[in-house]
C-alpha cells in the first residue's frame, strides 16, 4: 500500500462523534491486547497526527472542521491498534470536541536486499 493510500486509509478508518467531554490519557509499552489503555502522552506527534488525519477524513465527506489537537485518548491492541482520541476541532466559530476511533494496521508487504 503507497504511504499516500495508507494515510487515506488511517483517515477514512476514523469515525467521529460529538462529545460533551471526556478526559481519558498510552504508552505502546503498556498495551493490553483486548482492553483499552490510557494514552499517557497525547502530545506525542503520532497521536496527534491521527487525530488530524481523522479530522481530514471528516471533512473529504462535507465537514468544514480545523484540528485543534487531541486532549485524551486510549488505545486497543487488535490485529492492528485502534486508537480512540477525544479531539478538539474548530466548527465554525465553536470550538467543538469529538471522538474519533482510528485503527492502524501497519503491513510490510516486501522486503527484499538489492544486489550490487
């Protein structure tokens, strides 16, 4: 899958609802495979990255929303990791929170030496 396709596929995974709010906090060292984990960093680049990609994805389907940042989240180990980030974004003139549920898979598809 070409890093252009994967990044529209982690966007079109999100799905985001409104929240009146939710303070949750992970580490990838602390995953519990089935359960949800607090993610204890939520400023790390990556976990705001999927929060933006999750916003952009909202708004290739008729949103007009600004990523703010993610405030919490929490992750889940799966055949992937689904992350569940609670996410500020600008609607309009409101500052509005929503949930968003991200799964990443990543798939190494080859890898192979190259000779000479």
């Amino acid at each position: 899958m070409a890093l252009g396709q994967y990044h529209l596929f982690l966007g079109m995974s999100a799905a985001l609802l409104l929240l009146n709010g939710v303070s949750v906090a992970a580490t990838p060292e602390e995953k519990i495979p089935g359960g949800w984990t607090p993610i204890k960093n939520v400023n790390d680049h990556h976990v705001q990255y999927l929060g933006s990609l999750a916003v952009k994805s909202q708004n290739l389907v008729g949103a007009s929303l600004k990523f703010k940042s993610v405030t919490s989240g929490e992750t889940q180990v799966v055949d992937g990791t689904n992350y569940r980030l609670v996410i500020e974004a600008l609607n309009g003139n409101s500052m509005d929170k929503y949930q968003a549920v991200v799964y990443e898979k990543i798939r190494i598809t080859s890898f192979n030496p190259l000779l000479g």
